[in-house]
C-alpha cells in the first residue's frame, strides 16, 4: 500500500529503487529543484550507471548531453566543469539529469556513444566549445569551430568578443589556389 | 530509392576501389541554408557521407551569458527564424520554471495561440519546401502564400514582421487586440483551403510520391538510439509528443491527437508533417473559442514582468518597478540552481538548459537544438542511396542551419 502510494507522488520512485537495488541505498549525491531530479556520479562509475539506467530502467532516449564552466561560480567547491545527461523514459515520461564533474588540466570522460549513437555530435559539441575530451567516441573531432581554432570559446576564461582569431585565419590567395 | 545493386551482376560490393568525391553545399539552393556535405560516392551510389557543419556558428549560447532572461528573447528568435514564437515559448518557458512564475490563464492561451501559428508556418515551409525541391513548384506557393498571412499576425502583435520578440518573462510584451484576433482569424479560415490545394497537388502527384517513398527509412530503434523527437521520431512509430505527455501552459485543455506513422521514410515524415498542421488549426481554433480574459501579465507586485508603459507613465508602483527592473544591478534575483525545460516545437524537443548564478543573467543556456541532433541521423541513412535523394531526405528532415549551427 505505502510503496504504490509513493509511486503514485514520486514519479522516480522505481528508478531510485532500481539504482538503490543495483548499486547500494545513497551511494550517489542527488538533488531536486522543480521537477528536475538530478544524480551526481563520479566519472569512473558513470557508464556502468547509465547502461542500468538505460537497459533496466528503460531511459531509451538521451534527450539531451551538454556541459557548463562553472569557472567563478559564486560559492563553487565542486570540479571546474560538469557535464549533463538528460534522460527520458519515453513510456512513463520520467526525465533524470545525470551530472558528473571534471577538473582541469585534462578533462576527460568516457563516450556515451556505445550506449546512444545520438550522443555522437553532442560530445563532438562539448569537446569543440570545453576541451573535454571523451574516451572511445568513434570520431572526436571539432563540429561547429573551424579545425584550425586552437581555443575553446565557451569556456569562462575565453572573452566574449574573442582574441582576434578571426584576423589570423590562414588565407587561402587566389595564386594558391 | 535506394540503389538496385542486381542491376550490375557483374560487381561485387566492395570490390571497386574507385570512389569520387562530391561536395554539396555550402551554398546549394537544396540545402535553402548554409551547410555542408562531402559525398563519397561509387557511381551514382553513396557510400559515405560527412557532414560538414559550423558555417553560421555565432556564439548564441555565449551570447546568452552576457544578455539578460529578457534580452536574450532577440537571440533565440534568431535560431530557429522558421518559426520565432516557438523559441521564446521556449525559453521563457524554462527561464519561468526557473523562477517558478505562474503564468495567467491569458497568457498561457496566447503563447499556445502564437506557438501553433509558429508551428503551422514551420510546418508549411518544411513541406513546400520539400515538394519545391522535387520539382512541385505550385505546392510550395500555396504554403508561402498562407504564410505571409502568418507574418501578418505576427506584425500586427508585436510590431516585428520575421523576428517578434514577443514574450516575456512572467508575460508578453503586448496583449492580444481586436486587430490581432481578426488577422489570426484570416489565417484560421484560410487554412483549409491551403491545406486541400496542397493536399490535391502532392497526395496524388506521382513523381513526388515516388521520389518520397521509401527513401531514408529510419527505424524506430534507430530513431530513438540517434536521440530523435518530434515529427522526425513520430514518422517511425515513436508516439511521444510533450504537448500530450509532459504537458505544459494550458494544453491540457484541449482535444488533438498526436499523429504518427511506422514506415520511417521520408514520405512518413512529410504526411506526419502535413497532419500536425491540421491538429494545431484544431488547437488554435479550440484556444482562440476559450481565450480568457483578464490580465495578461503576472501582477508587477511579484517583481517579474516589466509593466506597459501606460503604467510606468501613469502610476508611482509603474515607474519605480520600471527602473528596479532596467538598472544595473538591481531587479528581481535568480535562485542559484539549475533547471532543464523543454517544449515540443515544430521539429522536435526544443530544450534549454539554464543554469543562474542569482542574476538576472544566465550563467549558462545551453539549447538543445532539435536541428542539431536530426541532422546526425542525416549520414546513417543516406546510405547506399542517390544523389537524387540527397534533396529528399535533406528536405524531409527539415534542418535549420541557424538553429543547427547556433
């Protein structure tokens, strides 16, 4: 009775007891604001949780992958960047944001891209503007800035009018080409 | 339609080591905007195709560190220009679950009213633009035509023809008038008419439908592994839709169905397209029946919306709200958190990623671009098929390089 009533208001309540089955009862931080339930996973563990979130608990859609410099956050103790992973359970509308933090000076995570083919160009997209790199991900290359651009413009410490590559680009003259 | 590869008996897949490469784009009136493909190809037949991307790329997300919850509304207009309500909704929609501002009843109704028309015009220039591509020219006049009439409402509501900036946060800039309503009514009663022409000349037209058929099948496992929503994932036989299952602003309240197909090819997505338009003149003429009145804004004494100026003019509690909200460092504050919050617009899941800093500008606004994440299915299944439904299948996507590029 008491557990089909906490279903009934929780909406995460089969998933907690999923992750609470498979890994043990508040081994991972978690917090919620608004309807948002967000997990905090360290990055060595985060690929075994996802694949028992994806497989047993049926999150079939990585709605959404990106990532935030929280360089001069106020009041910020936890690691440099964080990543996000949006999950959504497409037969009972259940959404979990995953997060997992990465510290300079070598951003590293591993690829989500065995589990989801659709994080293919979004990890491309975090290594291109954070200079995170993910291990295993098929073709990481930069998407959106030119393949000459050696900074990564929406990291905090990079200005937002930039510094001056526009100027330098290599030009290609009509003699050359 | 993919390659019949029984038509060369004599060659084993593979076995050719001569491929050629073709560039398609940057500028290519098929790709209507800025994008890249580079096709590797045998014969006729694609092997490979990599898509080459990042020619409109201009720091909107950077932008959105710099520019407040209000003045970022100009930017998000501005990636998905198809259909600017609809990115507003959005982004007021998630800076609003942020604050946790309750919109009025009146409010909520005209950004349904604004967001439908924005998907009625993404919709109509998706499929005219489709069938101009293959060779209909006539279909696609029809669906610009209706659209103007769309720029029309657009124009009389905010003042701005192509970009409206029309919400904002805990409202809108302007209330609904007699003007508004008549034009948004010319839309509604023109709508059926545009629908049956369009109907008549591609439902039957053969040439269309079989340059449509079959071409660039996406399975519903795929479309799901590939992160796909929208009408794009509903044409494979995923039913999910926000507006019925994770509902926001009134839509509750109203009756449509969610159409879907389970073929996956590009006709699906065309039809799946072509029906939506239908179910938002359904929407919209349920909303425009039910629109309440009353105030339009949340009050001014919650410290959110900016007042009208006949209140900042005409009232002591106006002028002073005005300059709490204008000044530099004063204004409402921001809760120190972070929220995910999407609508569905036109091509799918449109969700922005807030994270404040207890400001009135964001720390981050990270979008997630519908565009974006449909154009990495574009190389799985282009596949084994022609250079001919290149066109097809780019069309049927529908990708917006402002939105796709950011």
């Amino acid at each position: 009775m008491s557990t089909a009533t906490n279903q009934a208001t929780d909406p995460h309540a089969a998933t907690l007891a999923t992750l609470a089955r498979v890994f043990g009862d508040g081994v991972f931080g978690m917090s919620h604001f608004r309807d948002n339930l967000r997990l905090f996973l360290p990055p060595s563990r985060l690929i075994e949780v996802l694949t028992v979130l994806r497989d047993e608990c049926r999150f079939a859609l990585l709605a959404e992958l990106g990532a935030t410099d929280y360089l001069g956050y106020p009041g910020w103790t936890r690691a440099r960047f964080e990543v996000h992973y949006v999950l959504l359970n497409l037969d009972t509308a259940e959404r979990l944001v995953i997060k997992t933090g990465v510290d300079d000076p070598k951003p590293e995570l591993p690829s989500a891209v065995p589990l989801w083919l659709g994080a293919d160009w979004m990890e491309r997209e975090v290594f291109d503007m954070y200079g995170i790199t993910f291990t295993g991900h098929p073709d990481l290359r930069r998407i959106l800035m030119p393949d000459e651009f050696t900074a990564f413009p929406l990291r905090k410490d990079y200005p937002l009018r930039g510094r001056g590559e526009r100027h330098n680009f290599p030009r290609l003259t009509r003699e050359e080409s | 339609m993919p390659a019949n590869l029984l038509d060369e008996p004599e060659v084993e897949i593979g076995s050719k080591p001569f491929t050629w490469t073709l560039n398609f784009g940057p500028q290519h009136p098929a790709t209507h905007t800025t994008l890249r493909l580079i096709l590797e190809l045998d014969g006729e037949r694609i092997v490979r195709a990599i898509p080459d991307i990042g020619y409109l790329h201009s720091g909107f997300e950077k932008l959105g560190e710099h520019l407040n919850f209000n003045q970022y509304v100009t930017i998000v207009d501005r990636k998905n220009y198809i259909s600017p309500p609809m990115n507003e909704v959005a982004w007021h929609h998630a800076v609003e679950k942020l604050l946790d501002i309750e919109l009025t009843p009146r409010c909520q109704y005209i950004r349904v009213i604004i967001g439908e028309l924005a998907r009625i015009s993404d919709h109509l220039l998706c499929t005219g633009a489709a069938a101009l591509d293959l060779g209909a020219f006539t279909a696609f006049l029809f669906a610009f035509n209706l659209r103007e009439l769309i720029y029309d409402v657009y124009e009389e509501m905010s003042g701005y023809r192509f970009h409206p900036g029309f919400t904002r946060v805990g409202g809108v800039l302007y209330d609904f008038n007699d003007r508004v309503l008549q034009r948004i009514r010319r839309v509604m009663e023109s709508f059926p008419q545009v629908y049956s022409d369009m109907e008549k000349l591609l439902f039957r037209n053969r040439i269309f439908l079989d340059r449509l058929r079959g071409v660039g099948v996406l399975t519903k496992e795929a479309a799901i592994s590939l992160s796909c929503t929208g009408p794009i994932a509903r044409a494979s036989g995923v039913t999910y839709d926000l507006r019925k299952d994770e509902p926001y602003l009134v839509y509750p309240e109203f009756n449509f169905d969610v159409p879907y197909m389970t073929e996956g090819d590009s006709f699906a997505r065309f039809f799946v397209r072509m029906e939506e338009m239908r179910q938002s003149h359904l929407i919209l003429s349920q909303a425009l029946a039910k629109l309440p009145t009353g105030p339009v804004n949340v009050p001014i004494a919650e410290k959110f919306p900016l007042p009208d100026k006949g209140t900042v003019y005409n009232s002591m509690e106006g002028l002073i709200q005005h300059f709490e909200l204008i000044m530099p460092n004063r204004g409402f504050e921001s809760p120190k958190n972070e929220v995910y919050a999407a609508i569905e617009s036109p091509n799918g899941e449109l969700g922005y990623y807030l994270v404040a800093d207890g400001s009135q500008t964001a720390w981050r606004t990270r979008t997630r671009p519908p565009s974006f994440i449909h154009f990495q299915v574009f190389p799985h299944i282009i596949k084994d098929h022609l250079i001919a439904d290149v066109v097809a299948i780019l069309g049927s996507l529908n990708i917006i390089a402002a939105e796709l590029d950011r």
